[in-house]
C-alpha cells in the first residue's frame, strides 16, 4: 500500500472520529443544560479545532497555528458546497437525508483533496509508517 492510500485510510478513520467528537461535545452541551444555540456553537469551535488536530496532526504532519485561517476557509467553503449540492439534488427530488448520504463520498474527496492541496499542502513531516 502506498503513503498516499495510508494517508486516505487515516483521513477516514480521523473523519469517524471527528464525527464522534462533534456529536458527543454538542450532547454534553446539551445534557449540562445549555441551550440549543450554544450547543451548536459549542460543539461547532470544539469540533472545529478537534478536526484541525486530528486532519492536521494525524493524517497531514502538521498542526501548525498559522494553518488555521486556511483550515477555516476550506470548511467554510466545503460546508458552502455541500449546501448547494444539497439544493440541487432537492430539486432533483432527493429528500434531505438521501441527499446527504449521497454526497457523503462526494464532500470526504473534495475533503481529502482540499486539505491536500489547499490547507497542509507541503506541511506533511510525518514519516511513512
């Protein structure tokens, strides 16, 4: 197996975490008794600097401060993208959460490739395991 595939597999398995994370920072919000829109902004910043560790550290080498404008556009961008292919399968008559699982492999790629290219692109020190 390549370094490139070894570093697609740790991007997945960082984006599972990632996910479990956000879920469980936003329910401990919840349960401590916040309300809804700090529970969503809560677990929005933590997740947020969580998946910057995690892409950032585990699966690019780098976890570099100075990444972190960068890392914030792409996510805007990435979420902005996933808002109007979310539109446009609407209008194709995709229901929302069909929608969602489709786009599911579409959004980890332009991902994978964004972060890559764009966020940590040159910053991978890490050695091939």
């Amino acid at each position: 197996m390549t370094a490139e595939w070894r570093r697609v597999l740790r991007f997945l398995a960082a984006g599972l975490v990632n996910t479990g994370f956000g879920y469980a920072a936003y329910a401990a919000f919840i349960l401590l008794g916040a309300p809804l829109a700090v529970a969503v902004a809560g677990g929005t910043v933590l997740g947020f600097l969580f998946n910057f560790l995690s892409y950032g550290g585990f699966v690019f080498g780098s976890t570099s401060h100075r990444l972190l404008p960068r890392f914030l556009l792409f996510y805007l961008a990435l979420g902005a993208l996933n808002f109007a292919l979310l539109r446009l399968l609407g209008w194709v008559g995709a229901g929302p959460l069909v929608a969602q699982a489709l786009l599911l492999p579409v959004l980890a790629a332009c991902g994978y490739l964004g972060m890559r290219s764009l966020v940590f692109r040159g910053q991978d020190s890490r050695p091939a395991p």
